[in-house]
C-alpha cells in the first residue's frame, strides 16, 4: 500500500446487492438504517423503494426507509413489486434512485438490499463502493428537524410497468394467436403482475403458486428443473403452448416448451437473440462469458453478432449501453430488452416470447432449429490467496484454439470450451464446460478442474 493511501472499505454488495440470512448475519434493522443512511446521504434526492414477497420485508424496508429519511431523502414507496417494476419506476420517474428489498432466489431466510441508479439500471460498482466507503466512515449527512424526508405511497408502478410492455409489443399478433399457458409465480412478486399482463395481451392462462409468500411454499425460488417439475407436468397435461416460471422478484423467467421440456435460460436467451437481430436485420447481442455457443449461433444465423463480458447483469446491461445492442442477458433467464429497460426483466421475457411464438410457431420447433450443446459444472477448493496465481500459471499453460481471459480463463478448442473462473464470494474455483456430448463435456470439466488443483497444490 502507498503512503499516504487509506485502505479500501470492506465490500458490502455482492453482484445483486447486499444478502445475508435475516437477523443472523448482519442482514437486520441496525444494519439495514445505517445503509440507508449511507445511500440517501449518496443519493441526495427522492427515493423509490419497493419489496419482493419476503417475511422479513416490512421490517428491513422500514429500517431503510428511517435512514433514507434521516439524510433528507424523501421516500416513494412501491410496495410489493417486482424488481423490474421498481427499476421502469426509477427511470419513468427520474429520482435519485432506488431501493430493492429482494433476495432473489435465495432461500426464505435470507433477505437483501439491492441499490438501483437514476436510469433504472442495477447500481454500478463504482457508486457502490461510494456507498460502502459512507457506511463505514459512518460519514452520514444528518438532516435538520425541519430537512428530514418524509414517505408516501406510489400505488401505480405496476400499471405504469404493464402499459411499458405492452406498448413495445405486437399485441394484435398476440391475441390472434389465441394462446394458452402455464404460468408458475413462484409465490413472489410476479403474482401481482403477470397475471395482469396476460389478460391484458388476451392470453388465457393457468396458474401456479401465484399468491404471494415468504415462505415459498410451492418451491424455493430458484427455478431449477427440481424447482419446475409441477409447470412441466402441467404443461404435458394440459396442452398448453408453453409454460414458464419466474423467480422469486421476478427479473428472471424460465421456459418450457409445448412438448413440456425444460429450457434452460441459455435457449431463451439465444431463441430471444436470433429474433432481435432478425427484426433490426443483424446486430450486436451481449451476453457473458459463461452462455453457450447456442447464443452466438442463433444470432448469426439471423445475421447478428455477439460479444461478451465478465459475468454479472449489470456488467452486461451497461455494455449494452455503450454498444448499441439491440438485445442481452447471461444464461440464467435473466433477459434485457433495451427498448423497455437496461435490466433483466422477467415480464417481459415472458411477453416477447409469446409474441415469438404468436409470430413464428411453435415454440418446441423454433428451439429445435437452434443448434444445442451439452454443459457440465463442477467445482474445487483454492485460497483466496492463490486464486490470481492460479488463474496466471493456467492462461500461461492453456492448450487450445483461443483463450480468454475476460473473466476467469476460458479455453476454446473447435466446437467445445472450458471456463475456469473464480468465486468472488467463496475459496473456490467454478469449472464449467460445453461440448457436442455430456461424455464430452465432463471429462473436459473434469480435467481441468484437476488441472486447477495441481497448481493449487503446487
């Protein structure tokens, strides 16, 4: 460290914002005023917050809400939501920010804060660690009896986030189609929204899990094919076009298709691709480097390119940004529309792939045009210590057609590739590999995740 320089201040925001286990591990109501306290002295303006289907929600978003206040921070409350709702919010609104009481797809004891920009974009790092430097200097703008902020309910973000979609869609196409589907919300935010959306697009639908509890009682949030055994049931039962389920606040969607398979969030990403790029005759689609060569072989199908970042969605989203692109998203369901918003959005993930299929088939036969790979995921211990070593001594030894080293080391050898890429959370590196067979695939993820613990050990 330089003279003279302060160390930098402990990270508090994951790549989603801060989580933690509710009154456990910090994720509690000291906690949660003293960064509100922290990103209202930052924000230094009007405030929308919103929550997703969480137990602990009242209370952390009040905890929040008394330290935006106590920075002078007037507070716009959105209520239950999806996050997607409160960033189109944010951004129809022009305030300072926002604020997301959310945990995602973490299990119901966890709970998080999840920091949203002007734009309605997921908060860059850059502002984050502004924030965390405040919270831990506890530099906090204190107002004057006569300053503090005050809150107020904003009860139309929902309709105003469905009017957004529906006005960027092909709606006469849609109800046309006369289409049926299976909807599972997951018991989450999405229960308040997509139903609504449908019946506005003349869709007709069935529902699962579509009333809002903290308990997930359903399933756990995160749509894993485990997680989606009811939808996909129902989707081969009841002769449904397709079927798809949300996560817990909704800014992800996984499909299944009229045949009732599972689609992992790498084919709704490429099949969203090659129909972007088809509409405005080619161009640039972003994803990270973790998605598969089923995404770049969709897009130039239709003419288009892709380009890729490190992993995380806010990464993605702001490359889309300066790139122009004309659609994104990783390969978790996780899809960005930059005609509505630059955020993963899982509505509207939704309602463009019924438009898709209202336009162009069905929907098990468009995936089948689109060329498939097998994936493998492992995983293995390395100290945090050694992790930038091993990443050097790897890249400096790799054998393969190209390697990349954008986020991790990513070896490409003719139609397969191999991503070694380390946790920035837990002393461990994640293996992942795709090639044309999962015989194929493993044996590459497994020899390099012995690869990874011969440096680790040497």
């Amino acid at each position: 460290m330089k003279a003279g320089k302060a160390p930098a201040a402990p990270r508090l925001f994951g790549t989603n914002g801060v989580r933690g286990v509710v009154n456990t591990q910090g994720m509690d109501c000291e906690f949660a005023m003293r960064l509100g306290l922290a990103i209202g002295t930052y924000m230094k303006g009007t405030v929308m917050i919103g929550t997703d289907a969480r137990t602990s929600n009242d209370m952390l978003r009040s905890a929040c809400s008394a330290g935006l206040m106590a920075s002078g921070c007037d507070v716009l409350d959105c209520g239950l939501v999806p996050t997607p709702t409160l960033q189109y919010a944010v951004k129809m609104n022009k305030v300072a920010g926002g604020v997301m009481i959310t945990a995602s797809h973490n299990p119901p004891e966890f709970n998080g804060i999840k920091c949203i920009d002007p734009d309605g974009t997921e908060m860059a790092r850059s502002n984050e660690e502004r924030i965390e430097a405040l919270y831990h200097s506890m530099s906090f703008r204190r107002a004057e009896w006569s300053g503090l902020g005050r809150t107020r309910t904003y009860n139309t973000a929902i309709e105003e986030y469905i009017d957004g979609i529906v006005s960027r869609l092909d709606t006469a196409a849609i109800r046309k189609a006369k289409l049926r589907v299976a909807v599972d919300c997951s018991n989450g935010a999405a229960s308040f929204v997509t139903p609504r959306l449908l019946e506005r697009l003349g869709v007709r639908y069935v529902t699962l899990n579509a009333d809002p509890n903290g308990a997930f009682p359903g399933h756990n949030s995160e749509p894993t094919p485990d997680n989606t055994k009811d939808i996909v049931d129902l989707v081969k039962a009841g002769g449904f076009d397709l079927g798809f389920v949300h996560d817990g606040d909704a800014d992800r969607t996984i499909f299944v298709d009229d045949r009732g398979r599972y689609m992992y969030g790498d084919r709704s990403l490429a099949l969203v691709a090659h129909y972007a790029c088809l509409e405005k005759r080619g161009g640039l689609v972003v994803t990270s480097v973790g998605s598969s060569m089923c995404v770049e072989d969709a897009a130039k199908l239709a003419g288009g390119r892709v380009e890729y970042t490190m992993v995380g969605s806010p990464i993605v989203a702001r490359a889309m940004m300066d790139s122009g692109a004309v659609f994104g998203g990783e390969e978790n369901g996780g899809l960005i529309f930059p005609e509505l918003q630059y955020c993963r959005d899982g509505a509207m993930s939704a309602a463009k792939v019924l438009e898709i299929v209202a336009k162009h088939g069905r929907l098990s036969d468009l995936l089948d045009r689109i060329p498939s790979y097998a994936q493998y995921k492992t995983k293995t211990k390395c100290p945090d210590d050694r992790k930038q070593d091993v990443m050097r001594a790897l890249a400096a030894t790799a054998k393969g057609d190209r390697v990349d080293t954008t986020d991790g080391v990513k070896i490409f050898s003719g139609k397969s590739w191999v991503l070694v890429r380390p946790s920035g959370t837990e002393p461990i590196f994640r293996v992942f590999s795709e090639a044309r067979t999962p015989e194929e695939a493993k044996d590459i993820a497994e020899s390099y995740k012995k690869r990874v613990e011969e440096l680790v050990a040497g």
